[in-house]
C-alpha cells in the first residue's frame, strides 16, 4: 500500500481514544483526531508530540458536524480506512436500575448508541470507496456483554449492548465487502470515565485496538478483549 492509511477517531483527543491517536501515529497512520475544542486538542497533540494528527471538530450528537469531518477528509485525502466509534459518556454510574432518569438513559444512548450509528453511517461511503480493506471498530464495554448483569447503571449497560448489536448486524450487511466490522472492550482503564483507580493505561486499553486496526488481529463480526474473543 503505497499511501499512508487514514483513520478517524470519535473522542480522540483525551483518555483511550487519544492513546489510539497516538499509537496510530506511531506506525505512519494520517490521523484525524476526532474532538469538541480544537485548542484543547491541539495541546493534548503538542504535549505528546504527536505527528500526522489533525484535531477535527466532531460532536457525535450533531449531524452537521459528522457530514463536515467526512467531507473534509474526502476533500484533503480521497480515502478513509479506519473508523474508530471511541467517543462514550458515562453517567450515574452507581444509579439503581428501578431508580434511574429517563433523561441520563436518552442522552447516554445520544452518544454511545446513535451517536456511533449515525457516524458510521455517514462515513460507509468513504471507507467503501477507500480502494483498499477498510475496517470500522466500535470501542464497547464489558459492561455491554450479556454474560455481564448489573443491578446499576442502564444507561451505560444497554447503550453498549446496543452498540454490540449494531456491530452485529452491520457486520451481517457487509459481509464479503472490503469493510471489516468490529467491536473491543479496553478493560477498567485509567480515564476521566475510568477514574484514577482503575489498573489499565490508556496505552493498555488502545493495545486491542492497534492489534485489531493494524495488525490484522481479529475475525469480520467478532468481540475481542486483549486480543482474545470476549462472549457477546
Ligand atoms: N475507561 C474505562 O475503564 C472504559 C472501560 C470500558 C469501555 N470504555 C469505553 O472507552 C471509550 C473511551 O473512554 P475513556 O475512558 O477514554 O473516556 P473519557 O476519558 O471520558 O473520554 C471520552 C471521550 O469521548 C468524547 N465525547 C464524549 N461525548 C462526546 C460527544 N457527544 N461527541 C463527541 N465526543 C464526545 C470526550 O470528549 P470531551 O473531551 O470533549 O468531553 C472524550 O474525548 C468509551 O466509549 C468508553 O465507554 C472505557
């Protein structure tokens, strides 16, 4: 492949999402980095001295803002190989199921859920026309498994079941395509969602990712935790 590859991460520039920037860019990746505040992003580029990323504005909750980065990649590079649905909130997370606001439940399934949905929608037609194999990796959760009941949290909880069944299907519709589907769960990682406590470095929760996104790791349609299967 003569041209670099071209990826686009939701959520790129703090936590997991910009470990994956920054190991893509390592390995010769073009990278768009997916953020709301180009400033904060471009500091968290500088301060790691990250080559090859452009911060790209993408609210995941916004329509105009995804066709924009879409057509803006088109424009500046003709392709796209990699999309990476990374970008996820997480509220209330010790709320009881019996108890839990139908608000924080529709806006967690606005980013985690729709918002994945709807980016990858947008961006199919260019990772199709991309000329090479593409691949799109939706960042779920353990939590989204259904091996793993919670009495807490149904927000998180269903919105990644949901993403895990959108992976799914959208890896049934384009089977045989050159577009790869996956889905990843990082572990309990050291993030602003993860908090201080958690064991993993966002380096560590990327590794699955960078397997699965450059290294030809993982099956079309498959879950996958440390580079392993994980159960649906
Ligand atoms: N940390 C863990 O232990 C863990 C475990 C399992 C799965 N995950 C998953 O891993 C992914 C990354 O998590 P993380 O721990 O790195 O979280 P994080 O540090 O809280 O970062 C979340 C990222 O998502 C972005 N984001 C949130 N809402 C958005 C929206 N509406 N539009 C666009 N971007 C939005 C944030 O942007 P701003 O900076 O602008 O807010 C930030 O870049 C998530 O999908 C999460 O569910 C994390």
């Amino acid at each position: 492949m003569d041209q670099p590859r071209v990826a686009l991460i939701s959520g790129g520039n703090r936590g997991i999402g910009l470990a994956i920037c920054a190991a893509l860019s390592e390995r010769g990746v073009r990278v768009y980095m997916g953020c709301r505040d180009i400033a904060k992003a471009q500091q968290a580029i500088d301060h790691h001295q990250l080559s090859s990323v452009t911060p790209v504005m993408l609210e995941v909750t916004d329509e105009d803002s995804m066709v924009r980065v879409i057509e803006h990649i088109e424009t500046e590079q003709g392709r796209l190989d990699l999309l990476i649905n990374n970008a996820g909130i997480a509220r209330g997370v010790r709320d009881k199921v019996s108890e839990e606001e139908l608000t924080q439940i529709r806006a967690t399934f606005e980013v985690n859920f729709f918002g994945t949905w709807r980016l990858t929608q947008k961006a199919l037609p260019l990772l199709q026309q991309s000329g090479d194999p593409a691949h799109i990796i939706n960042i779920s959760s353990g939590y989204g498994s259904s091996e793993k009941v919670v009495d807490t949290n149904l927000a998180y909880c269903s919105s990644k079941a949901a993403l895990n069944a959108f992976t799914r299907a959208l890896a049934c519709e384009l089977e045989g395509s050159s577009v790869k589907v996956t889905c990843m769960t990082p572990g309990w990682v050291r993030t602003k969602m993860g908090g201080m406590g958690a064991p993993r470095t966002p380096k560590e929760g990327a590794d699955t990712v960078i397997w699965l996104a450059l290294e030809g790791g993982g099956e079309h349609g498959g879950f996958y935790k440390d580079r392993e299967p994980f159960p649906w």
